[in-house]
C-alpha cells in the first residue's frame, strides 16, 4: 500500500488553462503538441487515493468491491474502476502531488488499465461504452504522455485501437451526443496525429453549432434533444460543455472556431441558456429528465462554459464575468440581468425575466415533446409539461424539493390532485395534444397561451390558460375549466420551499392574517397571499387553499438511479380549488415578486394596477394600466370593445397593442397554432388611432417560424401619450 492522504476527490476540475492560449496561429506541425498539452493542462488535480486503494487487488488489477459483470442501464459499477483509476492517473501526473512519479503508483495504473482491457465491461446503455469509457481512457492516455514514465507502447495503443473500434462514429448522433463522441476521438486522433480523423472530429464537433429542424439549436434561440423536446436546461448545457471544452483547445489552431458560430455561441449562452439559471440555480421547468436527479438544479460548474468563453470571445467578456460572479455567488442574481421576454415558439417555452426575478412556463402542443421519464428517471414528472410555472428570486426555492413535491400540484398546472401521478404511455418522444399553444411577445412584454385538454388515464381535464408578462407582475388566466375526474381539480398557484424563518401572511374580508407552520386554510374571499418576499394576488376570488406543512417523499421513487432515501421538508403551497366534476369554471390570480406592499397589494386586488378586460373561452384579455399595453389571446375569431381600445379578428391568435410614451403604437401579433394562414385584424385606439386599422398578418410559408411573432407599427408619433 502507498502513502497516500485527504478524501477522495471523484473527476478533476478543469483549469483557466485558456488564459494562457497564444492568440497568434500555430504551426501546423505543433497543432497536435498543443492539443496534447492543451488537453492535459484542463485536467489537473493531486487526489488523495487511499480511498481508492482500499479494495484495490494489486495482483489482479481490479477492485474488490465492483462488480465487474454488472451490465446496468443505470448506475453501471464498473465505470467506478475508471473514476479510481483516473484519481491514480491524477496523482501520479501533477507535479504538486505527493505521489508524482510514484513507481508503485504507475505500477498499479498499468495493472489497473491492462485489467480493464482484458475484461472489457459492458453496459446495456450505449452511453457508457461511447462516451463515458472513451473519454475517460483518452484523459488518461493524454496525462499518461505527460508523466515520469509512459505507459508501455503496446498498452497504449490497445487502448487507442479500443477507443477507435468501440467508441463509436459522432457523424451517427445529434446535438449534445455528437460533441460528446467528438472529445475522445479528439483525445485519439491528438495522440496519434492522426491529422484526418482530427479534422473530421473538430468539423463534427461544430457541425451541431447551426439552426435546425431537428435535434439541436433553434431558430427560436431554444435547444431540442430527445424528439421535439426542450431541453435548454438539460442537454443544453451538455453541449456548451464540450463545444467550449474544444472551441478552447483548437484557439490559434487551423481547428478554431469560426467567426459564425462563435456569434451563435454567444447568443444561446447569453440570451438564452444563462437566463434560464437564477443565480446559480436552474430554472426546474428546463432540464427534462434530470430534474429528478438529486442537486439538479445546481448551476455551478456552468461558470466554467462563461470563463471559457472570457478568452475564445474576449469582446463580450464583461458580459460573461457578470455570469461568472452571478453563478459563484459574488454578485447578486440580479448582476447583469437584462429585463426580457422570450417565447420559444419551437419549443413551447416561455421565459419572462426582470433584474429581481424570473418566471419560466412550459406547455406542449402536437409539435412538441412532453418531458420524458426515461431510464427510470423522472417518474412522476407527467403535469410539468401542462403549464408548469417557476417562480424564482434567489433561485433555491424549488432546490431539491422534488421528492417531497406532491406532483398532481405542479406550480401553473391545473390537474386533479390524485394519489397516483399519471406515467405517460411512452416514455421517450411523446407528444402533446393541444394544437393552439404559443404566446406573442415584443422582446420586453408578452402573452403565452395554452388550450389545455387530457383524456388520458383518467385525467379528462381541461382549461383555456393564459399568462400576460409585465414588469411588476404575471397575470395568470384560466377559463373553461371543466372536468369529469372523480379527484378535486386545482390550480396550482406555487408549490416551494418553505421555512419557519419566512413569513407568510393572507388577506382576507377580515383583514391581515399571519399563517404557522402545520396550518391548512382554504377560504373564498381571500385577496392576497403573501410568502417569502412574492405575493399572490386574486382579484376575482375563488377558493383560495394555502397550506405550510411537512411533506415526505423518497428519490428513489421518482427516479430508479437515485438512492432509497427518505427527504422531509417544510413545503408551502397556495391553489385555486375549482372542486369536483367542475364545468366551466375560471381563475385569475396575480403573481407579484416584488412590490408586496400592503397598499400594493389592495390596489391589485382591486383591479386598479391590472385590468382583466376578458376570461373567457373566447377571449382573454388584460390590460396594464402606466405601461399602455394590452394583451389579448382569442381563442375564436371575434371583437373586444370598450371605451379605449377596438379590437376584431378573423382568426384565432394571440396580439397586443402598445401605445409607446412617444406616440407610436406597435401591433405584435402570432398565431399559436401555427397553421400558416393570414390573420385579418381592425384595431382602433382612443387617442391614437381615430379610424381603425386594418392589418393584414400573413403567416403563410413561415415554415418553422410560424410560431414567431410579427409587429407592425400602427401609428408613428412624438407626443407623449400614456395610456
């Protein structure tokens, strides 16, 4: 045994080794050297090994406690071997372990890869044997040609025939799954100067980096995988992970990335991919399947892709050191945070942020995927793709909740609350069932709109839900809700974290009550709620529950991977109950993360800060008072009128007029279903527009832009006008 010390430490970090990257082009001849040493320099660390060494059988080359036959979809025991054995390969490489150049060290390397080659472990799961064991193999080799001793020739290239072999073609895979092929064919293709297979690596490592209709990046800014599945969050990242790993190795290379698709680099990460991180936490509702896995939600090591980016796009590295100090916790959430409205239309995804909060929703429609449950993972995640609403400040409120969620009463959704969660009838690629579901948005305010139906296992359920996207707030609209389930229909207000420390006040005909932990109210003429710095506010009434209480739930039993561990938490939840078998009943309530103010809250409450104009199946409709805006999402062809505003269409879609402090008035309008036929529209405004306007919006032949909105400018004027 060696002598050996501190805990073990499980995959190395990877270094700012690109701050060193000459800026000027490499030689040709030295491209491949400077990989080599490239790739090395992004994997140090000096592990204690002596957990390692344990069950470590110097003779055989392998560890007692593994077993080595298990051929595991999930979970896969032998990949433990290489996580051990890079440790060994770790400690033995950096100069600043105490274990650098250990001959009894580099003996059980050899012993240790020769066993692994001759036992050649094999899961069920072709992620394993095409990307976890390749790569970590070709990490190895890399610092391997970097330490005291080499290992010996014939071993050396055994594995690298192994790698090339069985570690599979990244021209048979899409997005994400292509770059992760990529790196080890890299890692070979460098070791080997192997001056055509790099090159095929680097050009299908960046192939992925343009717009498509399938898999990968959007022209919407969202990221697909999995069928037409959302996945920013999940396999988003996946591929800014390994796409900056190699745009940073091949900098002043003939491999650097281009011009192009470096600007499309920065725009996903910017606009889209970092927006959906609060702090340094995900947004739940964008991470697919892994949002069952335990930390999930833990944006971290996604500082990393930012600090990268700082040298291969050094112009924008202001923007992406905001990132950095969001993500690390040296600046606030709200450091660098643009306020923005972003509807991905290919993906059925919303995402409203303000400087102090941000508020994601996710729909589905027959275009789209629902979340997957795949590999036993994400087991009672069937409602999130049904309107689901995050609602996020700090962004920890939803941190590992997920075990003690109560799933039938996902925050947006409006489900019956039954004792089993619903598992689809597929568990990969399912699609939606709503064919009118998109929103509008001008970059800056927006309205999103689900026509929600699901006869599916029970559920029979359905509403026509709308959600309108301010500064201050979110107004949230249900109508025509209507159910033949046997189980209580509810609306889900929010569902988060909960703590004794927090207060959590209501308001009612009686005045201002304060709730304890453990208590459970549900009252008709609630007008506000009021939990952890957000208020909930219910300008039309209803059943209002609130509850603070304990709740229990076990990982394991919504995801298979994850341990048999029971986790207790304090949860508070607030809902709209529309009760059994309910026909055509309505919500509408408020979402305010900031001006909680007493006096703020009356005022919405009674409807003097946001003005519902319409919720019905037809029409919904809500106007903000100080903004000149209105929104309006038609369900049918029809008209609206008041007072200040006209408006009559001959198609369903989703518009809004916005009467700017200069005078101009834009109309931006989209059609949800995205059938590709014109829209007619009249649109006349007090003040504005004497006559009414006719608008002709064509959305013919906008293929997959035809859930993208259009504007037209109505009237063009200087004078100040408010509405």
């Amino acid at each position: 045994m060696h002598k050996i010390h501190t805990p073990l430490k499980r995959i190395a970090t990877a270094l700012l080794f690109l701050a060193t990257i000459p800026t000027v082009t490499l030689a040709t001849t030295d491209d491949f050297d400077t990989l080599v040493e490239r790739i090395s320099n992004d994997f140090q660390s000096a592990p204690d090994i002596t957990a390692d060494l344990k069950t470590f059988d110097i003779k055989k080359g392998s560890f007692s406690d593994i077993d080595y036959a298990s051929t595991a979809q999930d979970g896969w025991q032998p990949r433990t071997h290489l996580i051990r054995l890079s440790n060994l390969v770790y400690a033995y490489t950096n100069k600043r372990s105490k274990l650098y150049g250990n001959e009894n060290v580099y003996n059980d390397i050899v012993k240790a890869l020769s066993y692994w080659m001759e036992r050649r472990p094999k899961s069920t799961n072709w992620w394993y044997a095409q990307v976890a064991e390749p790569q970590s193999l070709g990490v190895m080799l890399v610092k391997m040609r970097q330490g005291k001793r080499h290992l010996p020739k014939q071993l050396e290239q055994n594995i690298l025939n192994h790698m090339r072999e069985d570690g599979g073609d990244p021209a048979k895979w899409t997005g994400a799954n292509r770059t992760d092929l990529c790196l080890h064919w890299i890692y070979r293709a460098a070791l080997e100067r192997n001056d055509a297979d790099l090159k095929r690596a680097m050009e299908l490592a960046f192939e992925p980096i343009k717009y498509t209709t399938g898999e990968g990046f959007q022209c919407d800014g969202s990221f697909i995988q999995h069928g037409q599945q959302l996945y920013i969050g999940g396999y988003g990242d996946e591929i800014l992970k390994g796409i900056t790993q190699i745009a940073g190795y091949a900098a002043g290379t003939k491999f650097a990335l281009s011009a192009d698709k470096k600007e499309m680099v920065r725009q996903f990460m910017l606009h889209s991919f970092y927006p959906t991180i609060r702090g340094k936490y995900k947004i739940y509702n964008t991470l697919g399947r892994g949002v069952s896995r335990n930390n999930s939600l833990n944006a971290s090591n996604t500082a990393l892709y930012a600090r990268r980016m700082m040298t291969i796009d050094p112009e924008y590295a202001a923007q992406y050191q905001d990132i950095v100090s969001r993500i690390e916790g040296k600046a606030k959430a709200d450091k660098g945070v643009a306020s923005a409205n972003t509807h991905f239309y290919r993906a059925d995804y919303t995402l409203h942020t303000r400087p102090s909060y941000s508020v994601g929703v996710r729909f589905c429609s027959t275009r789209t995927s629902r979340m997957e449950y795949g590999n036993g993972e994400n087991l009672k995640a069937y409602y999130v793709s049904d309107g689901s609403c995050s609602i996020t400040k700090t962004g920890d409120e939803y941190l590992n909740i997920f075990p003690a969620w109560n799933w039938t009463r996902i925050p947006g959704v409006t489900a019956p609350v039954t004792e089993r969660v619903p598992l689809g009838k597929k568990d990969w690629e399912l699609r939606g069932t709503s064919q009118f579901a998109g929103g509008v948005t001008d970059s800056i305010y927006g309205a999103s709109t689900y026509a929600y139906y699901d006869s599916y296992d029970g559920i029979n359920t359905g509403a026509r839900k709308s959600w309108f996207f301010f500064d201050d707030e979110v107004v949230c609209l249900g109508a025509g809700v209507t159910s033949s389930s046997q189980s209580d229909v509810q609306t889900t207000v929010n569902q988060c974290l909960d703590n004794a420390k927090w207060s959590m006040d209501y308001k009612d005909g009686n005045g201002k009550s304060q709730l304890k932990l453990s208590d459970n109210i549900a009252k008709t003429d609630i007008r506000w709620v009021r939990h952890n710095g957000v208020a909930y506010v219910f300008p039309k009434g209803g059943k209002v529950t609130i509850e603070r209480k304990k709740q229990s739930g076990n990982w394991h039993d919504i995801n298979n991977v994850e341990p048999n561990r029971t986790s207790t938490l304090d949860v508070a939840t607030v809902a709209i109950d529309h009760g059994t078998r309910p026909q055509n009943a309505s919500y509408a309530y408020v979402i305010v993360p900031d001006n909680t103010s007493d006096n703020a809250l009356d005022k919405y409450a009674q409807s003097n800060e946001v003005s519902i104009l319409s919720n019905s199946k037809k029409l919904q409709a809500v106007r903000r008072g100080g903004l000149g805006v209105w929104q309006m999402v038609f369900h049918e062809k029809g008209k609206y009128k008041d007072g200040d505003i006209e408006v009559k269409t001959d198609r369903p879609c989703a518009l809004m007029v916005r009467r700017r402090a200069d005078g101009h008035v834009w109309l931006h309008v989209a059609d949800p279903a995205q059938k590709q036929q014109t829209v007619n529209l009249q649109v006349k405004l007090k003040g504005s527009l004497k006559k009414a306007k006719k608008i002709k919006c064509s959305f013919g032949s906008t293929g997959e832009k035809a859930g993208a909105t259009k504007a037209y400018c109505l009237k063009a004027g200087r004078r100040a006008v408010v509405a």
